[in-house]
C-alpha cells in the first residue's frame, strides 16, 4: 500500500506543480493514506506524509501565536528544512515577530518562508491601512487568504497546528482530511490547551511573549485582544464581531472542506 501511495503521489510532480491532480484523485489518494497511516500518532503521521508521501512537497502554515512553537517543534524532529510559511500581513505584533525569529533559530529551521500581501493591491484596497476597521473580512482576503494561496501552491500536503478545543468550524476537523486537490495533515487535531502547555514544559520551548499579558491565540494585532479567564480560547479574536475565522482554512468557494463522514447523507 505504502508504495502504491507513493506511485500516486509522484505521477503529477514533472507536471505544473500538483495542479494536474483532480479533487476525485485527491479524494482516493486521501482514502489510501487512512487506510495506511491511520493507526499512526501524531509524529508517525508527520514523518510518514512529509517523508514518504510527499518528499519535497510539504509545508507547514504557522502563525508563530502562542500555542506554534509544539507543531513546530515535531516538525524539526522530523526534518528541520520543510518549509514553514508565515503570512505577514504587515498589522502583526512587534512581539511576535521577534517570536518568530526567536524560534526558527531555536528550533534550527532553516526554511521559514514570509507570505506578504500584493504591494499593488494594498495600494488600491486598503491605502491608509485602516480597512481592518470597515471590512476585516477584506482585510483578511487581501493580507492572509490571497498571500497564503500564492505561497502553497507548489506544495500537495499542508500541515497545520488546527485543535479541535478551538471550537466552532474547527471543532469537528481530522487530523487528515482532503482540502481541494490537497491533503491537509492538523497532527495536534485533538490535542486540548494542558496537553499543549505540558508539551511546552516537557520540551523546554519558550512562550509568546504576550501570552503572560492574558493572549491566548495571536492574530494581527489590531483585531486580538487578551482573553479573560473562563473564555473560548479564540474569543480574543475579533471580539464582539460574529467573524470566527480569517478564512485561510477555507477553500476557494469560503467553506471548510472536509471529507464526508460515516452520518453524512453524502457517504451513503
């Protein structure tokens, strides 16, 4: 089975990047990695798909916020020089930028990649930089969305540090699932806020310098607030708007995409 995975995985590479596979051929690709590589933990599947299934054509999305330093951690004990994509919307916190840099020498990665929003299209769209304040959707597509679709195209599996504990759309995700014609790999799926703080502890990994301040997930700094204690873990993002997500864990038409599940009417 392993080989028949990787004989899949490889027919596409001499073609324009991964885009000559289908979401149908995606889809059965996705079926045969369950079939092998579910009984695996969370550094066995992270060795086993970036290694073995698709060599060279990996990537890791991290935001550097409180809880990445652990995902990033298992990845640099799988191999150091994958790349890890971090979207600079330019509205970050000077802390975690300094954060970021902090942990790619910590952690020896050598391949730390800064997805930056279009020169030209912040020019026309958000000017005086204030759009955050009348369209975060907006905001979000232009600084995130669009610069992180840019930046994973070359790549067939996308490993996130996505927790179900997070709630709302992620609350019900897998640790493999089929995102368009990729596969997303989220290792930490059902790991919950102590297993995260333990892992620090046990790994010796140094903390966002803002989580002591009461931020519990760190996004751009003009839409994340401190969380008091008691509250959702991402309640500080976008606080009192009804927007949950910044959209980079959409597909194209904005909705999570996940395979069908044993109760969906689709899997009948």
């Amino acid at each position: 089975m392993a080989q028949a995975i990787e004989r899949a995985t490889k027919d596409g590479r001499t073609s324009h990047l991964h885009r000559d596979r289908t979401e149908n051929e995606t889809a059965e690709l996705h079926r045969r990695i369950m079939e092998e590589y579910s009984g695996l933990d969370e550094a066995g599947l992270l060795h086993a798909l970036t290694q073995d299934v698709f060599p060279g054509r990996s990537a890791v999305i991290a935001s550097f916020g409180t809880e990445s330093a652990v995902l990033l951690d298992l990845v640099a004990e799988v191999d150091k020089s994958i790349p890890v994509i971090f979207i600079d919307t330019g509205k970050h916190f000077a802390e975690t930028l300094a954060y970021r840099d902090e942990l790619i020498a910590r952690l020896g990665l050598t391949d730390v990649r800064n997805a930056t929003p279009s020169t030209a299209l912040i020019k026309r769209q958000d000017r005086d930089g204030t759009l955050w304040q009348s369209d975060p959707d907006a905001c979000c597509n232009l600084r995130k969305v669009l610069p992180l679709r840019q930046a994973i195209t070359p790549f067939g599996l996308i490993v996130t540090g996505r927790k179900r504990a997070h709630g709302g759309t992620r609350a019900d995700i897998e640790p493999v699932e089929q995102f368009g014609e990729r596969i997303r790999l989220n290792p930490l799926a059902d790991w919950d806020e102590s297993r995260i703080d333990a892992e620090f502890t046990v790994r010796d990994l140094p903390r966002h310098p803002l989580q002591a301040a009461g931020y519990r997930s760190i996004g751009c700094a003009p839409c994340t607030a401190p969380v008091a204690a008691g509250r959702p873990q991402r309640a500080g993002r976008w606080a009192d708007l009804e927007k949950t997500e910044c959209g980079i864990h959409f597909d194209e038409n904005g909705i999570v995409r996940r395979p069908p599940g044993p109760n969906d009417k689709a899997a009948a």
